[in-house]
C-alpha cells in the first residue's frame, strides 16, 4: 500500500479511517467535511480517537504524542499533523 504525502490525499485518507473505524454512514471520504469538529458535531471521544489515530500510525509509520490529541479536533487538523510528521 503506498502513503499519502500530500495533504489533500491525507485528508481523504484520515476520512475513510474515520468513517471505516468509527461506522460512519451517509458520508464518503470525498464527502467528509474536514473543517468539522469531530468532537463537538460528530460525537468522537477519546477511545475514538485512539482508535483512528493507531490505525493511522500504522499506515503512516509515525507516532502521535496523546498530548497532543485534544488538539486534533478536526480531518484537517489530523492530515496536517501527520504531513508534518512525515516532513521531520
């Protein structure tokens, strides 16, 4: 499987590990707005986001600090953690 490096592909990514992982219907990952606030507007808690966030790991080779995760409150915010990941 190849990875993601370019934001836009992340984003699209993180959606359809949000949507796979979560069971989210009525949405697809070109669908999925990015700017939503996932805890807020969507109902994800903090079991959700490591979930989402091992899964992403795992596909990325990265790591995310769970200090840093109430900071990952949207898609977008999720891709542009992991792009700066892989940029380091």
């Amino acid at each position: 499987m190849s990875v993601e490096t370019k934001e836009a592909d992340i984003i699209v990514r993180v959606a359809e590990v949000m949507i796979e992982e979560l069971k989210l219907e009525d949405v697809t990952p070109t669908s999925f707005e990015p700017d939503i606030d996932l805890v807020d507007e969507i109902g994800i808690d903090s079991m959700d986001l490591a979930t989402v966030a091992l899964v992403l790991q795992d596909h990325y080779g990265i790591r995310f600090d769970e200090d840093d995760y109430p900071t990952l409150t949207t898609v977008r915010k999720i891709a542009a953690y992991i792009a700066a990941r892989l940029e380091s």
